[in-house]
C-alpha cells in the first residue's frame, strides 16, 4: 500500500478542510434547525427564467455555447459586467474583466498572482474563512485591524500599513461573518490611507446588493478612483463579484474588475488554473441577467431576507440571555454573537445539536480569539424555523451562560 502521506507535497501540510463543511454534514440531521450554512434560500431560485434562458441559450448560440471559449469569458457577460459597475463616473471597459468560476476562484487567483510565502497581509479579525483557507499554503503573516459595528477602525490602518503588507483583504459590505459594513467617512479615509502607502487591496463584495436598511455606500473602487480624480479604473483595487448571491451559487460563476495589468496576470493564472470558465454557464448567467431581469429579481430577494433578517433579530431581542450581544445587520446573510469570555462556543454547538439548532463557532473565522462568539445565517430558514430555532437556543444560552464551569 502506498503512503500517500509522505508523498504530499510541502505545501499541503498548511491546507485543511472548511469546518463550516464538516460543520454542515452534522447539521443535515433531519430535525435539527440549522444556521449554520451561508446558502441562499433555494426556493428564491429564478427557475422559470432559468428555463427559458436555457432554451434561448441552445437556440441562440448552438454549439458555440457548448464549446471551449477564451480564458476572460465570453464578451457579452463581460460587457454587461463592465456596464453595471461604471459608476461614479469611472468607465469600466471590457477589459477590466475577467469572469471567474465564483469569487472563491478570484481569491484563489490573486493569491497566486500576488502572494509570496511569508507575506505580510492585513485583513480584518475577524473574516472570512474561505480566503484564510485558500492562502494558508502561503503562511502568510498577518496585521490584523480591529473592527467595530462600522467596520474596520480606520485610526488603527496606519499601524498596520506601516508595516507594508503585500495586499489587504477586505468585505466592506455585511461582511461574512460579521454582518458589519465599512461607513462612507471610512472609506474615505481608507483609500487616502491605501495612496499614501501604495498599499493595494481586494475588496471582495458578495453581498452588497443585498441591503435592507440604509442606504447604499459605493464601492471601495469607486472611492478609489474619485479620490484620484481618474475616470479609469488604475487605482489599489481590485474587485471581486460574484453571482452566487444574486442568482445562483451552483452556477459557479462571479468576476474580476482591476486594473488591465492585474486582468492580465490573473488570465494566466487561470489558464493553468481551469482553462476558462463553463461556456454555457456564461450564456446562461448572461441571458437570465440581461434586459433588467436580474435587477427585480435582486428585490425580490431583499424583501424576504430582509423579513428573515428581522424575524431572527425581533426573536433574538426575545429569548437572548442580555449578557449576549449581537450585530444587527443592515444587509447580508449573516449576524455573529459574542457570549461572555468564560464560553467555548465549539463546546456549546454540541449541545446546541442536542437541543436540536445549529450555528457555526467563530473562532475559524478569527486569526486570533473569537472562541466565545458564533455566526448565524438568517437567509436559508423558513420564518417559522427562526422563531423556534432562536428560542431553543436562547433557552440553552440561558441555562449556560449562567453556570460557568
Ligand atoms: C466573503 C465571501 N467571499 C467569497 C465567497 C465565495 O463565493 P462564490 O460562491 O462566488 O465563490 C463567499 C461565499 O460565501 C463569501 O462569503
């Protein structure tokens, strides 16, 4: 028998499993209430305009949608992403996009472009776990910025930037897992930070169309770009979308907006990477989306998460024990609670599960503390399923919180 152990190379000792995922397997248990996953809520699905997009698709295009296309993308989606995000002025031309297969493969990607082993890289604490796992073979370092209900704290971005990080990564809207979003004064100030370091960053923005409260902050490259008083997208950002949110994560599709030097390089990384993203995936994304579709269905969207969103906050004002505290979310999937020091919530979970409701424990998501702090997602649970799923788990904060051990 071979020893596949030792024939792994260097690099993977650094890799590990998702916890959400292992997480997930435990909480498919039929009758356990789960807030645990990010997925959005299947019934929301645009089928019938999924249908329909799949016949013009097969009828329009014909064998051109089954075959291979160029590693960018095919140019109607790219043109139709490069309309909808020139904004503020700026002109974002086709060749500032490059379709990827979802924003995780765009985290993958400028990994690969720009990470050397041993980087320094700033990130919020905490964030999201997707990209901390993607970059773990990179045993990067870290200067990590403090956060608060406003995002990160911009006072503390001088300390990190002096220190000339590589790249900073950043979820500026209702970030995952935090449900926090960075203020417009923030942004200001964070691009100004972002020239007088050269410093770059990702802004990584899967959830931005969904906002149910407030009102709509531009993009980080936007505020780049205005701050530089350029029309052209040249600045320190680069963007990543995605249409898992918006219409649908099995799709596997999202994008890349950056400068055409950053395109450029991450063209080749993903021509080793996969070639090109699916063809017919693309047409299909791009016939559903286009004519305005897209832009009803995102209400659509908005109106019910924004009733679940309000659903699980009214429950969590009910049955929460006051030492919990909580983020409230103006948009999003997900909120995060903290519990008193003294709690392991990897230890409350199991118990949780015995009282049959599930969430994921922070502390995967932190670089550094979060064991006492949990996320909930509120957008995959039917109403019903968030009132009694919130008050099994008060219940159980409850009866914990007050006996430590
Ligand atoms: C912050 C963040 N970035 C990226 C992703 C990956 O999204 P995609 O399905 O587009 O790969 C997610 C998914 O949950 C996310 O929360």
């Amino acid at each position: 028998m071979v020893n596949w152990h030792d024939k792994f190379a260097e690099r993977t000792t650094y890799m590990k499993r998702s916890t959400i995922r292992e997480i997930l397997k435990l909480t498919q248990m039929p009758d356990v209430i789960s807030f645990a996953g990010g997925l959005p809520a299947p019934e929301l699905f645009p089928l019938e305009r999924v249908r329909e997009a799949f016949r013009a698709v097969v009828e329009h295009y014909g064998p051109q949608a089954l075959q291979y296309s160029t590693t960018e993308g095919i140019n109607e989606l790219r043109d139709w992403v490069a309309a909808r995000m020139s904004r503020s002025g700026l002109t974002i031309t086709r060749e500032n996009v490059l379709i990827v297969s979802g924003a995780q493969q765009a985290i993958d990607l400028v990994g690969r472009v720009l990470l050397d082993d041993g980087d320094l890289l700033a990130l919020e604490n905490p964030t999201y776990l997707g990209m901390l796992l993607a970059w773990r073979p990179y045993n990067l370092r870290y200067a990590v910025i403090p956060t608060d209900r406003d995002g990160l704290l911009v006072d503390r971005l001088d300390k990190a930037l002096i220190r000339r990080p590589k790249l900073m990564y950043l979820v500026p809207n209702f970030q995952n897992p935090q449900g926090v979003t960075l203020s417009w004064e923030r942004r200001e100030q964070l691009v100004e930070c972002l020239a007088e370091y050269g410093a770059v960053v990702i802004e990584d923005n899967p959830y931005g169309e969904l906002r149910y409260s407030g009102s709509d902050i531009p993009s980080l490259y936007e505020f780049d770009a205005s701050f530089r008083g350029s029309h052209s997208l040249d600045g320190h950002v680069i963007y990543a979308g995605t249409f898992s949110k918006i219409l649908a994560p099995g799709l596997r599709l999202g994008w890349v907006v950056a400068p055409t030097a950053v395109i450029d390089k991450l063209v080749q990384a993903k021509q080793s990477a996969d070639l090109q993203s699916g063809t017919f995936a693309q047409y299909l994304a791009y016939e559903v989306c286009r004519d305005g579709f897209i832009e009803g269905h995102i209400e659509r969207l908005r109106a019910v998460y924004r009733r679940r969103r309000d659903l699980m906050l009214a429950a969590m004002d009910r049955h929460f024990p006051e030492e919990a505290r909580w983020s409230r979310p103006e948009g999003g999937l997900f909120l995060m609670v903290s519990l008193p020091e003294f709690m392991d919530t990897s230890e409350l979970l199991k118990e949780a599960i015995r009282h049959r409701v599930a969430f994921v424990p922070g502390q995967d998501f932190h670089v550094e503390g979060g064991y006492n702090t949990f996320r909930l997602n509120f957008s995959n649970a039917q109403p019903d399923m968030i009132e009694e799923g919130i008050r099994r788990l008060g219940q159980l904060l409850k009866e914990q919180v007050r006996q430590p051990v």
